[in-house]
C-alpha cells in the first residue's frame, strides 16, 4: 500500500524507498497485530478470504474466574477480559488485546484473571517500568500457585520459561537474537 505520507517521509526514510508500505513479507508472514486490518481490507476489496488456523482448539471456551486472589472481578472488568478472550478477526479466533485502563481499574487482577482463564503459558508486555513494578508487587499475591517470571534487564531473560512472564518490551527488542536462538 502506498503510504498516505509517503512524500514527506521520504526525505526520512533510506535512499530508494518506493513510498509503500509492506505488511505482509516476501515469505508470506504478516505481524500478528496487522491480521485484524488485513481481513478487513480483504472484505472491503471483495477478496475471499481463507482461514487456515493450525491452533488447538483452546479459543472454544473460556471459564473466567469470578475471583482471582482475594479480589472480586468487578462487572467492567469481567466484560473486558471477556472481549479480549473472546476476540475475533474475521472468522478467527483472536484473542489477543490490550487493556487501556484508568489508574485504579485493576488491570493486574484482568491479567491475572486472562490467565487462570486461559489456563496456558502467559506472556504480558509492558512498555512501563512503573507498572512493571506494580505487576511484580502485586500479580504473586493474585496467582500464588503459579511460577511467574520477570524479564527487565538481560540478566533475567531465562525467566522467560515461567508460566507467567511479565515482561518489559524495550528488554525483549533489545534482545530479540539471543531469544530466538
């Protein structure tokens, strides 16, 4: 597609750049936040759209806890972990969101409750270390049964085998290599 602001951009960009955006790479992959915006421009363009999911069948059902911890799910937030579990693109299951909340809405008691829903491997992103620090407080009081992981700084990067991983973006980009490999 080519990108709405390409001319200016170009003067930012490296020398050649055609002015287009690629969502979708030479291999065929597309960054999983972008599978949302593809089926819809897809629809908009008349273009039969597949779906080929190779996931087990763990978007069925969900039980979402009615209390996690010592805490009650309030009703706003039992509805907000349920339209991020419930989530679809297209036809396809997509769970997957992010929570923009007000200071005070317990945002670590939803997490806390996506997992024990889910009942998998858990991984959050956090792009701040406030929170950061709220989550390492607060989410082994609200998951006590489960190994939690935290992951700010390269020295902590094997705690990414935890079951609950709680982990600062800017630390995963940084370290993307020695993950991968």
């Amino acid at each position: 597609f080519k990108h709405p602001q390409a001319f200016f951009i170009r003067s930012h960009m490296p020398r050649g750049w055609d002015g287009h955006i690629r969502y979708i790479t030479e291999s065929g992959f597309i960054a999983i936040g972008y599978v949302p915006w593809l089926i819809q421009v897809c629809n908009k363009l008349n273009i039969t759209v597949e779906y080929l999911d190779y996931r087990n069948d763990i978007f069925s059902k969900f039980k979402i806890p009615k209390r996690v911890g010592s805490n009650e799910l309030r009703p706003y937030q039992v509805e907000a972990v349920k339209a991020i579990l419930y989530n679809k693109a297209g036809e396809l299951p997509f769970p997957i969101g992010g929570i923009k909340a007000a200071t005070n809405a317990g945002k670590t008691t939803m997490m806390a409750a996506i997992h024990i829903a889910v009942g998998r491997r858990t991984i959050m992103l956090l792009n701040d270390s406030d929170l950061f620090e709220q989550f390492r407080k607060e989410i082994p009081e609200l998951l006590p049964d489960t190994e939690i992981g935290f992951v700010q700084g390269n020295k902590s990067l094997e705690n990414l085998k935890a079951d609950f991983v709680v982990a600062m973006v800017k630390t995963l980009s940084t370290n993307l290599k020695e993950i991968t490999n």
